[in-house]
C-alpha cells in the first residue's frame, strides 16, 4: 500500500495496480497486534542496539514510517484508534530481566529515553502483578490495524486501481512483465513484490525467506465491574523482554489481546488444528496474568504469516531489470512495511539518500540448507525457543 500510494505520486502519469491475493484488511498487515515500533531491538546484539551506526539508520526509517502513517491517519481521518501510549517490554523470569538491563544500556547509547517500572508499580500501569519489572519507552504507537489499511485502501491516489481477490498464480519475465491470475492476465512495465514472504512464490529469494506463523486472540470488550477488577491505565501494550513470549494490549475498546505461538509454514498456510492449540496457549497466557478475570472469554482468534531471515535483515533494491522488491519485515511491517515501500518508489524515481542507500547497502537475508533439513532445523529453533521463555510466554 505504501509502495502503491509513493509509486502514484512520483509517477502520476503512470497507471498503478495495487494487486491482493484477499480482501485488504484480511492479511497479517490487517490482523497484527498494531504496535508501530519506533526503536531498534536487535536480537542478536548483546545491548539489544549493537552497531550505533546501524541502529540509529534503523531508528530514522521506523520514525520516518511513524511521521508517514500519522500524516496519513490524519490527513483522510482514518479512525483507527491512533494513541501515542508507548510500550511496555515487561519481564518475569530471570533472562527476561536481564534482557531488559541490557537493553537499557543499549537504550542510553542511543540516547532514547525510558522509565523503569518496578514491580510493586506494575500493576497500576498495566492492571496485572505477574511482572517482576518493564521498561517503558514513549515513542511506539498503538492502532488498530485493519482500521488502518482500510483507510489507506479508500484514500489511494486516483491513479491507483486496487484489485483485491486477485491472487497471481504465474508469471512471465520480459520487457513487460506478465502476472496470470484466474480471470486473465496482467502486463506491466515494472513490477514491485511487497508481499513479504510470499516473494519466494514468484521465484526470488527462495529458501532465504521464512514465512513463521504467529497467532492472537482477543477477549470481548470487559465490562466495567472487570475493568475494575484488573485497574491499570486505560490501554496499553506489552512486548515480551523474550522474543519468543507474549505481547498483550489493553485496546481502547477495552479488550485485551494476547499474541504468542509460533508455526513454520512454508507453503504459506497453517496446520489444522494451528489455531485451535495456539488459543489454548492463549488462554494459559491470559489466566496467568489477570486471575481476577480468568473467565472472560476471547472473541476472536487468528493467524498470520510474519516474513523473518535468518539473519534478521530484509530485501530492498533490485531483483530483475524491471523487477524490485521491499520485503522481509522480520516481524515490523507496520513501520518497516511503511517506509521500504515508500522508499523503493523513492528510489525508483531516482532518489539517492543516506537512508535509501543504506537499505541498498544493507546484507540481504541470508540462504538456508534446503528441505527438509530447513523445516527440521526451524522447527526445532522455535520449539526451543518457546520453551527458553518459560513464564514470558
Ligand atoms: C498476529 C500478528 C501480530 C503482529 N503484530 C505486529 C505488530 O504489532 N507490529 C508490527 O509492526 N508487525 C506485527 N506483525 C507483523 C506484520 O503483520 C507484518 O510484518 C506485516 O503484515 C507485513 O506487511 P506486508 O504488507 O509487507 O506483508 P503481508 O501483510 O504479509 O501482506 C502480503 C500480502 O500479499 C498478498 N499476496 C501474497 N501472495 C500473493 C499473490 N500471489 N497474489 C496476490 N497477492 C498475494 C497476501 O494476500 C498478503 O495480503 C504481526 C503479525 C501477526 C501475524
């Protein structure tokens, strides 16, 4: 969406087509726990910042996505329930804690800011005592996020053509590029592939995108007895200190969302029987943290794919003479899905600046072994990475 609208002001001569395989709203970029994340949290680095260099470019492209979406938000008023709360990383066991003082040292080298909120206070910040300590850093925003690309969809440029339920099932290279789908075919000068993992089904970057699954439920809206019963602030969002624990929100409706589980699904579809054990994990999740209203029942529950490398990096630039791609949003794609789609028209327009060419610049995703030592060797990766999260997840 992002590359469509940028695409269409940098050309507006040109004819866009927004083309999606669902209806818009139906996809992960629709059904995610709505956290547009400001700052960089590199797994692999042991201060979670790592290279400040590196850190403070990834820190410029998420706040440059920020000032995107809330100029948009704005500008066509798309109520999608825009608060500027921050975000909890919160922490209960031993390595969770950890992780958070680490961070914290990471977090002055950057010279961002945070508090530390300590046990005792927990509580009247997020309405649960399960946390023995969280880091609250301001700048992430919390929406609701089919909202938010329902809006976009209905405020495009009059020179994009949206084709929702168009999945492409071929597809030719050449001077035009040709995309098959079930009613006939389309031709274009130039293509660009935003569909995260997907990419590998059109022949690009196989075996070095993983499409991982995660999945959420949300309860109904409390009532105020229960709403009391828990207290804390009105809403607000959690991530977990371990990668592999559980993010919650209070929404500004007054449910609380729970995302953990993970599944490795190549093919780009779940398991049966994936949703129904990831709402069991949900549930455990949710009567750990807020006994006081065990019952409340989830409303809804979903799955969706997240496009991660295993080296945590993305692709942007080239693919073919006429063929780019900005995907692999390892989990980010509200801010990083923002601002690599709009860039990628930037730079097909010619633009060249320090954060363009750092994305250019950028290692790209890194190749895997083929199958089936890639599912094995996954599987057994976020097998034991949820059981390393203990009481996070
Ligand atoms: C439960 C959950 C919670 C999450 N929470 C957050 C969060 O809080 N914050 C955050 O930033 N990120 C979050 N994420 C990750 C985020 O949703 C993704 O990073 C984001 O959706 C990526 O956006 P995208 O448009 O690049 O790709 P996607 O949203 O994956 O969109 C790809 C689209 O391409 C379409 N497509 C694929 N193949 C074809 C084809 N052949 N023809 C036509 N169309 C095709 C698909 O239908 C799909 O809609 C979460 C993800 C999940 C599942």
């Amino acid at each position: 969406m992002a590359a469509a609208r940028q695409l269409a002001t940098r050309f507006p001569d040109d004819e866009v087509l927004l083309i999606e395989g669902q209806q818009v709203g139906f996809g992960p970029s629709g059904r995610n726990s709505g956290f547009v994340i400001d700052l960089p949290h590199d797994i692999g680095a042991p201060d979670y910042i790592g290279d400040i260099g590196t850190a403070r470019l990834n820190l410029a492209l998420n706040k440059a996505a920020q000032e995107i979406l809330k100029r948009l938000i704005s500008n066509h008023n798309i109520d999608c329930s825009l608060n500027f709360s921050g975000k909890y990383q919160a922490a209960i066991e031993d390595s969770g804690v950890s992780v958070l003082d680490s961070y914290r040292s990471g977090l002055d080298k950057l010279g961002e800011a945070y508090e530390v909120i300590e046990a005792k206070d927990i509580p009247a910040h997020l309405g649960t005592a399960f946390y023995r300590k969280a880091l609250y850093t301001p700048g992430t925003m919390l929406l609701q996020p089919s909202a938010l690309v329902k809006g976009l969809a209905d405020s495009l440029p009059s020179n994009v053509t949206l084709y929702e339920n168009t999945p492409i099932t071929g597809f030719e290279r050449g001077q035009e590029v040709e995309l098959r789908h079930a009613k006939g075919s389309i031709k274009a000068s130039n293509l660009l592939l935003t569909n995260n993992a997907f990419a590998s089904h059109f022949g690009f970057l196989k075996r070095r995108l993983l499409p991982i699954f995660t999945y959420a439920s949300i309860t109904r809206p409390l009532t105020d007895d229960e709403q009391a019963r828990i207290g804390g602030k009105d809403h607000w969002g959690i991530i977990p200190a371990h990668p592999f624990g559980t993010t919650l929100r209070r929404t500004p409706d007054n449910r609380i969302l729970v995302r953990n589980s993970f599944s490795f699904n190549p093919r780009g579809q779940v398991n049966p029987g994936a949703l129904a054990q990831s709402k069991r994990k949900h549930r455990l999740s949710f009567e750990r943290r807020f006994p006081a209203i065990k019952d409340v029942e989830f409303e809804y529950t979903w799955g969706g794919a997240m496009c991660l490398s295993r080296n945590h990096t993305s692709y942007f630039g080239a693919l073919d003479s006429n063929i780019s791609a900005a995907v692999c949003c390892n989990g980010l794609g509200l801010t990083r899905g923002t601002i690599t789609g709009t860039l990628l028209a930037d730079w097909l327009a010619g633009d060249r600046n320090e954060l363009i060419d750092f994305l250019i610049q950028s290692p790209v995703p890194a190749a895997n072994p083929p199958e089936p030592f890639l599912s094995l060797g996954v599987n057994a990766n976020l097998w034991n990475g949820e059981r390393r999260a203990g009481l996070e997840s």
